[in-house]
C-alpha cells in the first residue's frame, strides 16, 4: 500500500511513551515541574527545574508569554427526546456560534442549554455545527463562565481535578484576554515569584495574545500538509510590545518563546524585518524547513506524536535531535503533555 504524502511526513513524527507518563495533574507549586535544557551551541544536555530556569538564559534575553485566557468552553446539551449532546464551543460567528459535537442531532433541531437558553442547528459538518442562540450574543460568555465547563485535553482520563480546580490550574497566572479552547500550556509553570525572580536577574518580560483554536490539536490533513497551511487562529500584538522586541532585537538580545503559540503569533507579525503591531489571524505552519526569522529559543512542553506543535519544535532542534531529547526525556520519566514537565531550547 502506498502512503500518501501526509501519512509518510506523519510517520516521521511518531513515537511511542509508556501512558503513565501523560501528567493528569500539574506540578505543585507551578515552577517545581523538571526541566530539560538543551544548549544548541555547546550540543549539552541537563535537567533542574523551572524556579531555576534563570540558570540557564541569557541576561538580557526577552522572554514572551502568551496571555490569552481559556474559556469554560464545554456544555451539554439536551434534545427534544431527552438525549444530550457533549458540546465544545469554538467561535463566535456573527450572530452565530460553531461548536465541537458529539452524538446524533441534524439540522433544524432545537437544543436546549440551561435556563431556558436554546440553539437552533443552522448547519452540521461532521463533528462541527453552526447554532443560532435564542438570546443576545453577548450573554454567552457569562454563561460560559457560569455554566460551562473547563476542556482539558482529551487525552487527560479521569482528571481527579474538581472544576473549580481545573479552572485554577488550567489557566496561566498572566491570562487576561478570553478566548482559548485550550491553555498556552508552557506558560502554565510560571508563577508571580519566578516572573518577578525572572525580571530580577535581567530579563524583560513581554505579553503578547493568541486565541489558542482546538485546530491546535486536530490531525494535519492532506490539504495543509500540500498548501503547508494550518487551522486559523487569532492574535495580537500591540504597539509598545513590537516595540520593545524590536528594540531588543537591534541590540542583539535574544527572544524567548514562551510556548509554541508566542511562536505562532511572533513569527505571523514579522514583516520587513521588524514586528508589527495589530491584530491578525494567522495559519502560519512552522516546519523543519520553515525555520523561524524571529524567535530566537523556546519554551515548550512536550507534545504529542504526529502534531504540528512537534513539527515546530523541529525547527528549532532538527527533527532528529528532537526525538533524541524525546528518547532521553521519557528515559528520565519526565511528565507529558499539557500538565507536563517541560523543555527550554537555548
């Protein structure tokens, strides 16, 4: 059987972990989770903790984390005939709304929320669908934080996490702007105190937003892996971030991802040599052969086999020294995935 042209890139990004490794919970307090260092100019391995992280990063390096906040985007609904529907909200759509679903519902059906807010079913694509809500759009979010739930991955079974904790844990202490189906997860280590320890030692500290889309999760199809294109998310910088990175730049100060998303939104407003600042969408898909223009190292948690986010760390490693630093990680029983430990590429 021949494989076709996505099935062999995927191929090149697939590897295997004992399941106990996946972290079901965080690290407690925040910056005790390990840390793998890996210096690329000395080609060195080690290994300590986030609240050391200063360690090992240049004075003077600009670090820049991703303040978007997640949204209890997770809702059942129930049908006419008594049955539910599990429901991921993704987006708002003018008037409308497009929901991740499972379970059987067509077009035209009426689903009822919570008291006595409905959706009607415009449209059904497979897992997605468009509903038209029978009250003012901009109550949703409010009822999204009253009765939604938090969308941990899916691969996090049988969170022992009560909601109120999944809405602690799952968010980053810097979120601000409303908007993720899924947290910034490399950002999930830093506390008040290792951001404050983190300015102390010479660092400055930058924020920047991007909407983190549940395409960050999905299988690369066909289709983006030929137009190497990928599922669209928002972001925004604004102006006097561009330009204290730009000003860092010109002087020669290295600029520290703070999770593949910063990268994302980073490398997406990079225009004629300089960042600028704004909103956009971007479907930027970062490779081993697309290398970065801006970003100079990274922050990242360890990702999931066959992801685009894995595809990205790539291209600041090589895809083999990648899975070379995934062999000794998972030989070091290092945690996983969102909740994970996670990795610094200097």
């Amino acid at each position: 059987m021949v494989m076709s042209d996505i099935e062999e890139a995927l191929a090149l990004y697939e590897y295997s972990f004992p399941p106990e490794l996946i972290a079901n919970t965080p690290a407690s307090p925040r910056e005790s989770a390990r840390l793998m260092i890996y210096d690329r100019a000395h080609n060195q391995v080690c290994y300590d903790t986030f609240d050391n992280i200063t360690s090992y990063v240049p004075q003077g390096a600009v670090m820049v984390f991703n303040r978007t906040k997640v949204i209890p985007a997770k809702c059942t609904l129930k049908k006419k005939t008594g049955g539910t529907i599990g429901a991921l909200f993704l987006e708002e759509k003018s008037d409308t709304i497009s929901i991740l679903a499972s379970g059987s519902f067509q077009q035209g059906d009426l689903l009822e929320w919570v008291e006595g807010h409905t959706f009607t079913v415009l449209q059904r694509d497979q897992k997605e669908a468009i509903l038209q809500p029978s009250f003012p759009m901009k109550d949703l979010m409010a009822l999204l934080e009253k009765f939604g739930e938090m969308p941990l991955p899916p691969y996090i079974k049988n969170s022992p996490l009560t909601e109120e904790q999944k809405r602690r844990e799952y968010q980053t202490i810097f979120a601000k702007k409303k908007g993720s189906v899924a947290a910034p997860t490399a950002g999930l280590h830093f506390s008040k105190e290792l951001i404050k320890k983190i300015e102390q030692y010479g660092c400055q500290v930058a924020f920047i937003t991007l909407h983190v889309g549940l395409g960050t999760f999905a299988p690369i199809t066909e289709a983006q892996w030929q137009k190497k294109e990928l599922h669209t998310e928002y972001y925004e910088i604004d102006h006097v971030t561009a330009n204290l990175l730009n000003d860092a730049k010109a002087d020669n100060r290295p600029i520290l991802a703070v999770g593949t998303t910063t990268v994302r939104a980073l490398e997406s407003s990079f225009q004629d040599g300089a960042i600028v600042s704004g909103q956009g969408s971007t479907n930027l898909f970062i490779t081993e052969d697309r290398m970065p223009r801006f970003v100079d190292g990274l922050i990242t948690n360890f990702h999931v086999p066959r992801s685009s986010l894995l595809m990205l760390v790539s291209a600041f490693t090589g895809r083999e020294k990648l899975f070379e630093l995934y062999r000794q990680a998972i030989a070091e029983k290092m945690r996983l995935f969102s909740f994970g430990d996670g990795m610094l590429i200097v």
